[in-house]
C-alpha cells in the first residue's frame, strides 16, 4: 500500500507520484546536460575544421564560426 505524503482535505499527494515526478524531473536534466555537452563538444570540432573540409561539407567558414560561437546552452 502507498503510504501518504501529506493530507490536505480531499487532497492526497502519494509517495509514488512525487518520486514519479522528480524520476521525470532527474531524467529531464539528465538529459540536457547530455545535449549540452554534445553541443559544446560538435562546435569545438566544428572550429577546428579547414576551409577544405568545411568545402566538403558545403558550410562557407563564416557560417562554421557563427555556429562555433553560440554557448552551448544556446541551440
């Protein structure tokens, strides 16, 4: 049985649904400290190109840079 938080009148908060709740909360930020680490590190490799290998790619320098440059926070 699920044992209770806390009891307001009608209101009950189960424990189940708070870990439920903060498991979501954990995974969420699990997973944007993924992508920002992802980020920063594809932007570094992406800075450390040569014009020939950004030709291959088709991505003129100015737009390579551009993209360098935004915070990893920053999609």
């Amino acid at each position: 049985m699920n044992t209770l938080v806390r009891s307001t009148g009608t209101e009950r908060v189960r424990i189940d649904t708070v870990r439920a709740v903060a498991a979501g909360l954990a995974a969420r930020a699990i997973a944007t400290l993924r992508a920002w680490a992802r980020r920063s590190r594809t932007r570094g490799e992406l800075a450390e190109l040569d014009d020939a290998m950004l030709r291959d790619l088709g991505v003129a320098r100015a737009n390579a840079n551009f993209e360098a440059s935004k915070p990893f926070w920053q999609p």
